[in-house]
C-alpha cells in the first residue's frame, strides 16, 4: 500500500528536513547488542520506492531521522545479518 503524499517530506539522502525526530535504533535479536554500520533507509511506500532519506547506525544502532508525522517504511542492510524486509513505524 503506498502512503499518500501528506505523509512526510524528508529530504532524500540526508535524514534533516523534517520537523520530527524519529531514532530507529536496531539491535541483535539474540543477545540484544546494538548493531552499528547498518544502513537504514526510510520510505514511504512498503516497496521501498519513494525514499527519503537514508543512514548508517552509529555505535549505539542507532539511526536519527528528521520526519514530519505519518506513517514509514524502515529497511536494514548490513552483510551478515537477516533484517525483517521493512518496520513500519509511525512518527509522532
């Protein structure tokens, strides 16, 4: 299902235009470390087509997003690691 176009306005590539922000953070399921280098990018769509902005986590696994409020996709990739194919996420 792919979000209307009322559903935030970051600015692709750098994560800063929004009013909101959203940290996603990721950790390892197995023993709940945090998981640093993962890139993470932000969509609003569930196909991963319309992004808006994409980072890498920190040491912390976390990944700060400026967002206006709605509803995003998140993805995961870092060699090694199986992510869930998107986190749906809403910002407030």
């Amino acid at each position: 299902a792919q979000l209307t176009s009322t559903h935030g306005a970051g600015a692709w590539g750098s994560g800063v235009s929004g009013t909101t922000e959203h940290v996603f953070h990721v950790s390892d399921s197995t023993n709940g470390l945090p998981i640093s280098g993962v890139t993470v990018w932000v969509a609003t769509d569930e196909a991963g087509l319309n992004i808006l902005a994409s980072k890498v986590t920190d040491v912390n696994g976390d990944a700060k997003f400026y967002l206006d409020p709605g509803f995003y996709y998140f993805r995961c990739r870092k060699p090694g690691y199986n992510f869930e194919q998107y986190y749906y996420e809403e910002v407030v």
